[in-house]
C-alpha cells in the first residue's frame, strides 16, 4: 500500500509541477506534426482520457517522460490521477512480488 500511494503521489506531483512550470499545450501550438504513434495516442488520451492514461501506466509505470507528456496535454488533473490510479495497480504488484521472491532467494543463499 505504501508503494502505491508513493508512485501515486510521484506521478501527481510531477504532473501538477510540470503543468504549473510549462502549462499545457494546445493543438494549434504544435508547430511541427508529431509521429504517427504521437498523434494517434493523443486522439485516444481525447476520446478516453482514463483507460488511455491506465494503459500507459500499466505499460511505463513511473517513466519521467510519460509524466511531462501528460502534464503537457489539455489532460484534466482529475482523470490523470484516476487513470494513474487504475494503471499503476500491475506494475506495483508486480515489483512487490519479484521483491519478494529476491529476498527469499537472497535470504536462501546468505
């Protein structure tokens, strides 16, 4: 639970300080196009905010780049950390477990 609720405030600390600093961009800023992959994710983060902010975090966890990408986005503060919420579940159960089997197989070997 402690794990959680620290990736959870680090990914939302990170995004408030990064909107606060930067602020977000809009669409007609962007002066170049971005790559396919860019774009399309960005349709999706409009259409489905939460599920599209979960599946990154299920996928990039805590990844640095992925928090100032969405700080950067007309993303609401509000799904970010629903989306974060859900999408951070896996990864976090998933570092606790294989925390746990090292430290078994560390305490075997010592």
């Amino acid at each position: 639970v402690v794990s959680y609720l620290g990736a959870l405030c680090a990914v939302s600390l990170t995004f408030c300080a990064v909107r606060a600093a930067v602020g977000r961009r809009d669409d007609e800023e962007v002066a170049t196009a971005p790559p396919a992959w860019i774009a399309r994710a960005t349709e999706k983060l409009a259409v489905r905010p939460q599920l599209t902010v979960a599946t990154l975090r299920a996928l990039l966890a805590l990844s640095p780049p992925l928090n100032v990408a969405l700080a950067m986005t007309s993303l609401r503060p509000r799904d970010h950390l629903v989306g974060s919420a859900l999408g951070l579940l896996l990864p976090i159960a998933v570092w606790i477990l294989l925390s746990d089997v090292l430290l078994a197989v560390a305490a075997q070997v010592l």
